[in-house]
C-alpha cells in the first residue's frame, strides 16, 4: 500500500514537468511605429502586409516531451484609438509548429477591426461607404498576441505597436 502511495504521489509531482514548456514571440518587421502611417485606408494596409513590406513574424521554441511539437494557440487582436478600446477578438485553436515563420495577417482581426472603424463613420449617403475610405484620424494601437491552449506552460510575447493618422 505505501508503495502505491509513493508512486502515486511521485506521477502527480511529475506530471505537470512532462507537459510542453515554450517560449517564443510575435513581432512586426517594417512597420514605422509610432509613426504615421502612409496607408490610411484599412485596404491599402492590408495590400502592404500581402506584398511583404510589413510582416508579422513569429518565432518558438517548446519542449515536447512525448509529442511532435505542434500546438495550438489562440490569435487574440486588441485595437485601441486614441486611448480607447475599439476591437477586442480571439480566433481560437490555431496550428502552428516551433521555429521562425511568417504570419499572415488574416491570422489576426486588424484589417476587419479597422474597416469596421470605417464602417461606423457617419455616411452622407445610405449605401455602405467605399473600401478607399480613410480611417477617422486618431492614435492607434494594436495588441496581437498568440496565446497557447491546452495546458501548456510558457509565455509568447506579444507584438505592440501604434501609429497615427492625420
């Protein structure tokens, strides 16, 4: 019976070493932050990510005992103007392996987030406005961060940014 105990007791001392361990980060390459930005219509931003002159990279390492590494994570997008929250969203359960790799922004909700902030610009007119519509002036910052699910230790530090537009 003591013997039960103390195999007992040691996996569930254990079993919490035996889960993923990572650490990594998301940053923005080529993105003038702080700065204002050139493109200030969400469209026209989202052209720049697609052609490669602001990209999202993401790098990790994890510890994966007993599994072949892959992991999922959560894609969560906070968007603050001047201030003030405007967009908070997770896409949820998201594949990704260890090592350095590009994320596409379609990953993320910035592009929707900031359309959306066009969308609710007061219209002269009833239709919907045009996608080549500018962004209401103001200092934006972004939050994207990849959150790990499913028990895994570790931190991925998120990528934050801001820009203007005037």
């Amino acid at each position: 019976m003591k013997n039960y105990f103390l195999v007992t007791l040691f996996l569930l001392v254990s079993l919490p070493s035996l889960s993923q361990v990572l650490e990594g980060r998301v940053q923005i390459e080529g993105f003038p932050n702080g700065k204002n930005l050139e493109e200030s219509i969400p469209v026209d931003l989202f052209k720049s990510f697609k052609e490669n002159k602001y990209k999202i990279k993401f790098s990790y390492k994890a510890s994966d005992i007993g599994k072949r590494g892959l992991v999922l994570f959560h894609m969560k997008t906070t968007v603050m103007r001047d201030g003030k929250s405007i967009h908070q969203s997770s896409r949820e359960n998201w594949p990704w392996l260890p090592g350095d790799m590009y994320v596409p922004i379609e990953a993320f909700d910035l592009i929707p987030a900031l359309q959306n902030e066009v969308y609710e610009m007061p219209v002269p007119r009833l239709d919907f406005p045009k996608l080549d519509t500018n962004l209401p002036k103001g200092t934006y910052s972004v939050k994207l961060e990849m959150i790990p699910v499913g028990g895994i230790k570790g931190k991925i530090a998120p990528a934050e940014f801001s820009f203007r537009i005037e």
